[in-house]
C-alpha cells in the first residue's frame, strides 16, 4: 500500500536524479551564477522528496551519514 502511494514520488525523484546528473556536467563546464542556482534548486527538491517519502511511509527509513 504505502509503496504504491509513493510511487508517483519515487519517479518523481528519478527525474530530478538525471536532472541533476545533467545540471551537475553543465555547472562543472561552466560555473555560471544561473547553472549553480539551478543544482541548488535541483539539490533542494531532491531532499524534499526524500524527506516526504521517508515520512510518507512508515517501512522506509534512511541512515543519516556518519560526520
């Protein structure tokens, strides 16, 4: 049940992933103010989007990493 109200989340996520993947080569080639602002934003809504998966259901939990 909770895995398929989170699936329109979890594909959501995949497109930020290969948006990011994209946002992250062109920001390296060209550092320019607009392509970091937009890996930030795309950074953000990736971190949303776990944030609502992890506490949309109660089976997913994510370590937090060692610092």
């Amino acid at each position: 049940m909770a895995r398929d109200m989170n699936r329109p989340l979890i594909n959501y996520l995949t497109r930020q992933r290969h948006l990011f993947e994209k946002q992250a080569r062109r920001t390296y080639q060209d550092p320019a103010r607009k392509n970091v602002h937009e890996l930030r934003v795309t950074i953000r809504r990736i971190r949303a989007a776990l944030w609502l998966i992890e506490h949309g259901s109660p089976r997913i939990s994510f370590r937090k990493l060692p610092s």
